[in-house]
C-alpha cells in the first residue's frame, strides 16, 4: 500500500495539478508541473509506462500552446512510440493510446503538416467509437475541421463542424458553453469565405456561451473578443475592432510572452484596423513587430508570414515607400 510519501502518488497529484491549471489555459504551470510528475513516473513506474506517455501528451500539448512546436513534437512522438507496444484493444488504455495520437496530430497541424495529421486524425476517428462518448467524438471532428480550414479545404471543414455540433448538441444540448468552440471554429470558417456578418454571429454566440462558464477575464473569452475584433476590422468596422485587439495583445503578451501565436495574429490584425482608420505610421510599425514575431516563431515560409509581408507591401506601396520595401524585404532574416 503506497503512502502520503508515495513518489507515485506524488506524481499523480503534480497530474492531477497540471489538468486542473490547464483548464484555466495556465500552460508555462502545465509544463512544470508535468515536467516534474514525469521525472517520478519514469524513476518509479518506468519509462515506458502508460502513466509516461499520458504526462509526455499533456506536456507536449502545453508546449504546443506556447509554440514550442518542435519540443514538443518530441514529447508526443514518445509517448505514441510507448503506446504502441502490445496492449489490451479496450478500455484506458487505448484512450491513453487515442491521446497520444492526437496530442501528435495536433502539434503537426501547427507545424502546417497537414497530410501526416490528417492521417492521424482518421486513425484516431476510426478507433475511438469504441471509447470515446458524443462529445469527445465531437472534439475530433472540430479538431480535423481546423486542419481542413487552416488547408483550405473549406468544404470539408464544414462538414466536420456540422459533425461535431451535431454530436456535442446531442451530449449537451443547443445551449450549452460546451458549444461555444464549435461557434468560434465557424466564425472562422465564415472569415476565410468572406462571409463577415456570418463570421461575426457566430463570434458573438460563442463569447455570449463562454461568458457562461467563465469571467470576463478568462483566456477563452478573450480569444473570443480577438476573433470578433478580427472580423470587425474585415468588415470595415475598424473602430469597434481596435479595443478588442489591444486588448487581447495585452493579455496573451503578459500570459505567454510577445512572440505567442495568439500576440502575433492579433497584432497583424490590429494593424489592418488601423491602416483602414488612415493611421499608416502606426499601422507599418504594428505589421513589422508582427512579421518579425512571425519570422522567429514560425519561420520565413510560414504562409502567416507571406500574409503579414503581403499586407505591409501593399501599405508601404500606398505610402510610395515600396520600392524602399522590396529592396528590404529581399534582404536574408538573419533572425
């Protein structure tokens, strides 16, 4: 029998921490609490244990969110290789399994992979039913409709959202804030079509959703004004998009540092907001802390950073400073 002392109950309490500040998309906690519950699990369970792989899934996940993409990669692609071994076909652990292949699916989507995490998300589709409940099904199609989107696949994302709403309004019913990603996937799916008035209902349902579950402060309902502010500002309504996007600049800089995803795509978009109000000053030194950011995040052939580079051209041609640009632009990043 194990005692308070256990260094196996010690490491599942560091989990059990790690789940519970993940909620609150507390990801630099995550890290270190999972980056001690390993260190016990791999000295006292092994390093080839289920317990390994579902801490290596959720370190991993949380080095994705802070977009420490190749680390990462490194993480899931452990914990897949543990659970791999011949184990029972049921049960936890091919949840455990299911985890670990999607927690690597996940990480290649944001390397922009999109044919290795495809392959990974229909393996994972064509295994789950056995375990997994209507709203855990639902959280894959949302997760392959994002891959489908970020491709341009745009029809084939459809599908998987209609999917996934379907299956979690099945779980939860039409109203719950469990629905709310499914909202913010679409509003997304309707910004890539064009489709500004739908994109922006279907932002505002999610935020009405999330405001629900979670205070006006929480990182989901921020993410939910950034996404509104963006489609404001495609719109043509540049005003009201402004605050929301210094807002959420703001908020992820202080929460994950200024070269974050989140700080990166919302500055690109809030120099689009004030390029449109005729602040161009502005607007070229917003795009340029967006492009540098991206270059080091993401890398020079990012297609992020082709779009923040192709929309400070066109500024900086609108200013007659174009020709300064290309001859700038052509320069290597030495990063």
């Amino acid at each position: 029998m194990r005692t308070a002392a256990d260094p196996l109950d010690r490491a599942v309490i560091l989990y059990e921490r790690a789940l519970a500040v993940w909620a609150d998309h507390a990801y630099p906690q995550v890290v270190s609490l999972c980056r001690r519950a390993l260190a016990l699990f791999e000295e006292h369970a092994g390093p080839g244990h289920p317990d390994v792989a579902n801490v290596l899934t959720l370190l991993g996940s949380a080095e994705d969110e802070l977009g420490e993409y190749l680390a990462a990669e490194v993480r899931h692609r452990r914990a897949v290789a543990i659970m791999q071994e011949p184990i029972a076909t049921g049960g936890e652990l091919l949840r455990v399994r299911i985890s670990a292949c999607l927690g690597l699916a996940n990480n290649l989507r944001g390397q922009s992979r999109y044919e290795e995490a495809e392959r990974l998300y229909r393996a994972v589709l064509a295994q789950a039913p056995d375990v997994y409940e209507a709203a855990e099904l639902a959280s894959v199609h949302n997760d392959l409709g994002v891959l489908y989107k970020f491709a341009g696949r745009l029809d084939e994302a459809d599908a998987c959202y209609a999917k996934a709403y379907t299956l979690m309004e099945q779980a939860y019913g039409p109203d719950h804030p469990a629905l709310a990603g499914i909202f913010h996937n679409l509003a997304g799916l309707a910004h890539s079509r064009g489709r500004f008035e739908e994109g922006e209902a279907h932002a505002r349902r999610s935020l009405a959703l999330h405001l629900r579950a979670y205070p006006p402060g929480h990182p989901a309902v921020v993410a939910d004004e950034a996404h509104l502010g963006a489609l404001l500002q495609a719109a043509g309504k540049p005003d009201e998009a402004e605050p929301l996007l210094r807002k959420a600049i703001a908020f992820f800089t202080d929460r994950y540092g200024p070269n974050h995803y989140e700080v990166l795509v919302n500055l690109h978009n809030l120099a689009a907001a004030l390029a449109d109000r005729g602040e161009y000053a502005e607007a070229e030194a917003v795009y340029r802390r967006a492009l540098d950011g991206k270059r080091r995040t993401l890398g020079p052939d990012h297609p992020d950073v082709a779009l923040t580079l192709n929309n400070l051209a066109a500024l900086t041609a609108e200013r007659g400073e174009g020709e300064q640009f290309r001859r700038a632009s052509r320069r290597p990043w030495s990063g």
